[in-house]
C-alpha cells in the first residue's frame, strides 16, 4: 500500500503496522476493515467538536452548489471578509486585523515576516522543545533537534534559542538570560503557552507575563502561537488569557478551520500595516482562503459561540485529573500534566512509550507520541470525549 509515495510523511512504519482510514463520526473513526476506535488525538487537535461534525458538514455540503473555488489574493468571496471580522470579534482589543494562511506554518511564517518588517531587526527568540512548524523558514525556531538536525547547515539562524521553563524557580534563570541579551537584535519572541508536540509542557505561572513585558520595554513583538492551545483547549478560549491581555502577534490554525485547512495570523492593526505594498503582495498562495476552509471556519466560529466549550473543558479537565492522576504512582511513569483537555504522560523508556503506544491503537484508541524522545503520550481530545473512554485506555496502561 502507498507504494509511489515516497517515504517523506508516512508515519505508519513507525508504529510498525497501518491503519487506512475510512470513516469518522464524532470521537470515533473506522479502518478500511471495519475496525472502530476511539479518537483521543482529535486529529492533532483540529476536531475540537468532532469528527464530520453534522453542523459545520451541512454548511460545507450547502455551500458546494455555487462556489466551487476562489481565486487566492485576488478575486476572494465576501464570506472572507465576514471571517476576519468574526475572529477579531474573538477578542476584547478590536484594533486587529487578520491575514490568512492555509496552515499553520503559513501562520507562524506570517508573524516572523511581520516581526522582521516591523522591528527591522533580524533575531527571534524561541524555546527548548517547541514546534512551530517544518518549513525551511520556520525550521530554525522548532526547536527538536531531530527536525532540525538534518537541515541545520542549510538554515539560516535567526534563532535565539532559550530552556523553556516548568518550574517556577526556572523564571528567574529566563529573566536573567533575557537581560544579557542585546535587544536592539531581537525583532520577536515567539512562544506555545503550553508546548504540544515538544511534548505537552507547562510553563509556570507568571512565564508569559515575563516575556510581554520584556517585549514591550524593547521594542519587540511578542508573539505566540495558540495553532494547538487556541480554542478553550487549556480552559481559556485562548491560552495567553491565563496572563495577558493579547500578545503583539497571535497564530491560529488546526480547530479554526473547522477540519479544513485555514489559519490566521492575528496582529495589532498598526503592525500589520507594514504589509501595504504597491503592486504585488509580498504574501500570496494560490488555494488562500478557499471557499470552503472559509465556510467551514465560519460554521466553526458559529457553533463554537453557541456551544461556549470553555465550561465544557473546565469540567472534562476535572475527568482527567481524577483518572490520570491514578497512574502518578507507576515506576514507569515519570510525570503526568496537563491542563483542559491536553494532556500528556511521560514515561521514563521511550521503547515502553511506543508499546504503550501501539498496544492502544490495537485495543482500539487512538492517542499520539510526543517530545524529542517520543515517549510522552498525549491525550488531545474533541471536547466532547467520554470518561467512559478514557477509564477504558488508562486500565490498558495500569495493566501494562
Ligand atoms: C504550536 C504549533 N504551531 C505550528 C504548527 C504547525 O501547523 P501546521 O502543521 O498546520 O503547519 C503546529 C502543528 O502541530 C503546532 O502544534
């Protein structure tokens, strides 16, 4: 199967089998053999109501009739315009504007492009363990070595690379770091509130607060990228709530396309201004802001006013403390945290991780391996997930 498929992006070897999709409904999709599981990785966090959630597939389903495809920067349908609107509307500063992407790197890419246009200055600063994306420009900032690694001498490095802290007595180390810094390099800081693929870490209370302020004394844009946390994941409708007011620059992607790809780059008005240009745009891509991704998004943003998720997951944040908390005890286990509804448990053997992992998938539950070592497990579930479920898969771990 997938014989002329170069190996570039089939993950399947590594877990040593395959799993070919055929459907999903809700928390639960089928194999191409009739086999069901239970989703606990939402689909890296995009179906955060679901799979083939039945509101946002009528809209999608409806809006086929007519409009097939728009034309990238040019020609875009009015529903682009109401997008912008509705997602500034998300927030209580109302002097922002929005510049689309078809992913999130184009998002992460977007706010580094910004942060260089706006400071003139030619360094970003960006943390231990965090993901931001794989392209050749945003590569330098994912900071897991096995990603990195194998292009490093082809990168241009405009990182500063800083320990992201999970520990409060960590903050002072940061704070100290930064002030022996030259900020008159520095054009940003791109920081996950909570980091997912390097795997689901928390920083202590105050981390963001740290960093707003160092940016705001030196000219800095402050950036962060809630493509993961965004969308009431952590508790809050967006994770830098916990501490600030709004960043300089903020990157949306995964739930906000309502399962098709979009995302935003969210920045103050007055920076984003830096992008008017005569004649061509200096940011473009053909398949931008597809119609459908758009209406999709729309029904997303809809649903999600209606539904108010965040109390949702402050009550499915009580479910997994109470039953993942029960596992803290095993030797091979060496921590559990998360905050929402993203969690991960780390054990202390990678090999063990990956066993842990596949004998999951074969019990019939779907979770992900995160971190550079690949052994922190990660439950990152649509808001709906059932405790009944999730009692199921801890006892496969507890028995192992
Ligand atoms: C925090 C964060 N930023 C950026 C990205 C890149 O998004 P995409 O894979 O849509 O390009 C991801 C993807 O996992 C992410 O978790």
């Amino acid at each position: 199967m997938f014989k002329y498929e170069s190996p570039t992006s089939l993950s399947l070897k590594t877990g040593g089998f395959s799993l070919i999709l055929k459907k999903a409904k809700g928390d639960y999709i089928w194999d191409n053999k009739g086999k069901r599981y239970y989703d606990f990785t939402s689909f890296f966090g995009v179906s955060l109501f679901g799979h083939f959630n039945p509101f946002i597939i009528k809209r999608v389903k409806n809006y086929f009739k007519e409009k097939p495809h728009s034309m990238g920067d040019l020609f875009p349908y009015e529903e682009r315009e109401k997008l912008s609107e509705k997602i500034v509307s998300l927030f209580k500063n109302k002097n922002l504007s929005v510049t689309f992407g078809i992913s999130g790197t184009d998002a992460v890419e977007l706010a580094i492009k910004t942060a260089f246009l706006y400071t003139k200055k030619e360094k970003i600063i960006s943390f231990k363990n965090s993901y931001h994306g794989l392209s050749m420009g945003i590569l330098p900032l994912t900071n897991l070595k096995h990603f990195q690694n194998p292009f490093k001498k082809f990168l241009k490095n405009y990182s500063i690379e800083l320990k992201f802290p999970e520990k409060e007595e960590e903050l002072e180390e940061l704070e100290k770091r930064l002030k022996k810094l030259n900020p008159s390099k520095i054009a940003g800081i791109i920081v996950e509130p909570i980091q997912g693929r390097g795997g689901i870490r928390i920083p202590p209370k105050g981390f963001l607060k740290i960093l707003y302020d160092f940016c705001k004394k030196n000219d800095i844009l402050f950036i962060i990228d809630e493509i993961f946390t965004g969308f009431s994941r952590t508790g809050k409708d967006f994770c830098f709530q916990y501490e600030i007011d709004f960043p300089d620059i903020l990157c949306l992607g995964k739930a906000l396309g309502g399962g098709f790809p979009l995302s935003a780059c969210v920045g103050r008005r007055e920076i984003m201004k830096v992008w008017e240009v005569k004649g061509d745009p200096l940011y473009a891509t053909t398949f931008l802001t597809h119609p459908v991704s758009v209406i999709s998004s729309l029904a997303f943003l809809e649903l999600y006013k209606k539904e108010r998720p965040v109390k949702i997951v402050k009550e499915k944040e009580k479910i997994f403390e109470k039953h993942l908390l029960k596992l803290k005890d095993s030797e091979k286990i060496k921590d559990i945290r998360g905050k929402g509804i993203m969690w991960g448990i780390e054990f202390r053997d990678e090999k063990f991780a990956l066993k842990v992992w596949k004998i999951l998938i074969e019990r019939g539950f779907l979770t992900l391996l995160e971190g550079e070592k690949h052994n922190v497990l990660s439950f990152v579930p649509s808001v709906y997930f059932r405790e009944k479920e999730l009692r199921k898969a801890l006892k496969i771990i507890f028995e192992m």
